[in-house]
C-alpha cells in the first residue's frame, strides 16, 4: 500500500466526515533474548552491548535492516532521533533502561509509509520544549507497545494510517497523549497517560470504521477523552481520573460508551456533553451521549495499577 493511496483514501473520508457535520446543521549471547521477542524471518542487528560489530547507533542499524528484520537495542542512553521506513521490528532490552533522547528535531522517533513494530523504550526530549514523541504517518499494521514517552507535546500521534494497535504505553507529562487524526481501525488498549493539564489525553479526529478506546487510564488532561468527527467509536472500559473535564464529543455519530470509571461512582447512566457542527459553519448544536452503565470502581486493568 502506497502513501498516496493511503492519504488520498483517509482524506476523503476526511472530507465525508466534515461534510456530515456541516450537514446536521444545515548481536553475541542473543538467543534467551529472542526467545521473549516477536519472531521474524529475517536476521537481527544488535546496538549497543558489547558484542563484535553491534551498532553504536539505532539508526545505523535501521538504515541496514531489510524487511523482516530485527533491531535489538541493548539498555543504555541513544542520544539521537530515529526514522523507521521499512517493515521491521525494534525492540529495547527494557522499557525503563533502554532511553532515545531526541535533540532538536520535530520528533523523537518516526514511523512513515510501512508497517512495523517498536516496543520497550523510554522516548524522552532533551531539549526542543514542542517536538513529538512518536510520530507514525501513513501507516498501516504498525504495533506501538510497551513504551514510555515523556516531556513531550505529543506523547504518540498518528496520522493517515490505519489498523494500528497502541497498547501497554506510559505516556508521562506530554500536553498530549495519544492523538489520531485521519485514521481507522485503530485499538488503543491498556495505556496510562498521566498529563500536564494542557490537552487531551486519547483524541480522535476524521477517524472511519470501528476504532476501539479500551481498558486505559487516563489522568490530568484538560479533556480525558476527545472525538471530533468520528464514526463507529468504542470507548469501553476506560479510568478517567482528575481531568478537567472528563471526556467531550463534536460531530461523532454512532459512539458507543461503556462500563467506564469516571473519577468517582455513579448511580446513574453518565451524561457525555458534546455538540453537532462542520468546521465551515461555527454554529455549534449542544447534545449528549450517555455511558447507560458506568463502572462503580475503577475497573481492573491489567498492568495498570
């Protein structure tokens, strides 16, 4: 699948979504290591650590990776920013010892125009106060799990892609959390997202097909959950606590909210607040969604305490 094929499809459904909303209105030692790791057909490269001819740099090691290959980061600080363009998986010995540290550019790792995985690292700014903690463009089938981000003004964001899965992720201190725009068929499940009051913790915007928010914790964001121009959204057993305002809608049709813990019990169904109204017209139509039977605790998910 090409990018212009992936962009031009998600545009347009873009455009239908808008149009709807106007329209209400008007290396060495390696094998025990694998063994825990996805397994693939290719062959593995090994940064850091101290075997014969391992990389210094993630890069390097992604520049000479093939499709099908692995990139095996040992524990240690990679002061460098990283782009992943071809179908591999990179994976860090540990999510919380194996650290890049983005310099200044606009973001810290990017995925763009394939299907991939990246998992346990820890995604940090060093100094750019506004640069992005995993940016993912034009994508298709990537998996994003077990990594933390912190200090970032995205945390994740994700644009032009479809069936993603963002799961068991930390995302710490970022204006923004987790954010979709132009996309489909994306879960994002099991993720704690602990924010700086500033922005959303998990957004969704021109998102088609089903797109499932399940089972995360999401705390001190200004909006807890946002959709905006959304279809057929699943959002199910989520732990919002201490936002600013829990969770808000505009133009999304056909949501469904379920079992969700909303800072403290309710006895009766939750009332969503959001509105009705395309980006061409600034009348705006109040309305309501209702979660009919919210979790009376928070709800047990696992690796989330």
């Amino acid at each position: 699948m090409s990018r212009t094929r992936v962009t031009q499809k998600y545009l347009a459904v873009a455009i239908i979504l808008l149009f709807l909303g106007t329209c209400i209105i008007s290396a060495t030692g390696q094998d025990a290591k694998k063994s825990s790791l996805p397994t693939t057909g290719g062959n593995w490269l090994y940064v850091g650590g101290s075997g014969s001819g391992n990389y210094t740099k993630i890069q390097d090691a992604i520049d000479n990776a093939i499709e099908g290959d692995t990139v095996f980061v040992y524990s240690g600080w990679y002061n460098e920013s990283i782009m992943i363009n071809k179908s591999i998986v990179v994976c860090g010995e540990d999510q919380n010892t194996t650290f890049v540290i983005g310099g200044n550019t606009s973001e810290i790792v990017r995925i763009d125009d394939t299907s991939a995985v990246f998992k346990k690292f820890t995604v940090e700014r060093q100094y750019n106060e506004f640069v992005n903690g995993i940016y993912i463009s034009d994508c298709w089938s990537v998996n994003i799990t077990e990594n933390t981000v912190k200090s970032c003004e995205y945390g994740i964001l994700i644009t032009s892609s479809e069936s993603l899965i963002v799961s068991k992720n930390t995302i710490l201190d970022c204006s923004y959390g987790i954010v979709n725009v132009i996309i489909g068929n994306v879960t994002i499940t099991q993720n704690t997202i602990d924010g700086n009051g500033e922005g959303s913790g998990i957004e969704l915007q021109a998102a088609l097909f089903k797109n499932y928010i399940k089972r995360n914790s999401i705390t001190n964001n200004s909006i807890g959950i946002n959709l905006m121009f959304t279809l057929f959204t699943v959002v199910q057993e989520n732990n919002l606590f201490e936002n600013q305002q829990q969770a808000f809608f505009t133009s999304s049709f056909f949501s469904k909210w379920q079992q969700n813990y909303w800072n403290r019990s309710h006895l009766l169904p939750k009332i969503i607040p959001g509105q009705f109204g395309g980006m061409m017209i600034h009348k705006r139509i109040p309305f309501l969604n209702f979660d009919w039977r919210p979790a009376q605790e928070p709800n047990d998910i696992p690796g989330i305490s």
